[in-house]
C-alpha cells in the first residue's frame, strides 16, 4: 500500500523558487538583459522552443524527472494557475564524485550519476499569472499539474532532451509514495 504524501503549495516568487530555478515575469520592452532574465544553458544542442498541449494532469504524482544537459523552461500559455513537484538538483559532477557519495549514487542511462531524490525533499509550487519558471540544470520536476481538462504550455528545451537527456525516479516503486497537491490552503 503506497503512503500518500499531500504537498502544501508555495507561490512561485523569485525568492521561493531560487534553490530550483527562476520565476520569470514580464518586463519592460527595450530593458537590457540582466539577472530578472533567464539564464539559460542551451549550448550542448539544438534548442525547441514549442506550445506543448497536455491533458488531464491531475494533482498526484508518483514519478519526477530531471534534465541533466539543458535549463527547462515552462509557463502557462493562457496565465492559468498550475502546479509543479520539484527537488533540487542531485546530479554529481567533479570533486562529488570522488567524496563517497557513490556508494548511494544511481548512473542514469544518460551517463551521469546521481543520488535519488528523497521524498522529504520535494516541494509543490504554485504558479499563477502570466510567468514561467526557468528549471535549473538538473532540477528534479513533477509536472505540470492543473485542474482543468487540459492547458497549453511554452516550453524550451533542447530538440532531443526526451530522447538523450531524460532520467526519472519512480516514488512509489522505489518508495512507496504518491504525492497530491494539497488543495485546502
């Protein structure tokens, strides 16, 4: 029997965000590029920029997913609210590799190492309005979850992330737990 975890939602700011990425707002035509811009790895391939059409995401998962070679960004392409699971990024990478923590590492099918998320350190955000969230390399994420039968989204990649660039860790198998975003906050 699966353990449920419900997930208190946090609004998506660029304070709350920060440890997985950035909350994207819109800013004035002709301001200069700076840090309320998203910095953006897209240098290791063909970038996608695309409206992705998803249907009956229901609040609950059980799976998350990271990208180990590209930022992802995503955001409502009507402005309606939606959710999103995220952990921070586990990815090891240089002197990590070398400090002991192999032994509890996992090697994606990609090539690189990881640790698995733990189900303490997932959060659920909120996302609302007419922003986006721009997923640090490797963030794990969970979503887009929403209430209504289906929403559009912007989102950039890389041409070929779901191929080459897709690791995901399976919470009920691996943990026995599914997380529901709490909706009575």
């Amino acid at each position: 029997m699966a353990k449920t975890i419900k997930l208190k939602p946090i609004d998506a700011t660029p304070v709350s965000f920060a440890e997985f990425g950035q909350v994207i707002s819109a800013s004035a035509d002709g301001q200069e590029f700076g840090l309320q811009d998203a910095q953006l790895e897209l240098h290791r391939g063909t970038p996608r920029f695309y409206i992705m059409h998803l249907e009956d995401r229901k609040l609950k998962f059980s799976k998350i997913t990271h990208h180990a070679s590209v930022t992802q960004c995503l955001g409502s392409a009507s402005g309606e609210e939606w959710y999103l699971g995220v952990a921070k990024s586990s990815i090891l990478e240089g002197a990590e590799l070398n400090d002991g923590i192999l032994k509890t590492s996992v090697q994606s099918k990609c090539g690189h190492n990881y640790v698995p998320p733990h189900p303490d350190d997932v959060y659920m955000f909120r996302v609302t309005g007419t922003k986006f969230l721009k997923l640090n390399r490797g963030t794990w994420h969970a979503g887009p979850l929403f209430k209504s039968k289906t929403m559009d989204f912007y989102n950039l990649e890389l041409s070929d992330t779901n191929i080459v660039d897709h690791t995901t860790h399976d919470f009920l198998k691996n943990d026995g737990v599914v997380f529901l975003v709490e909706e009575d906050y």
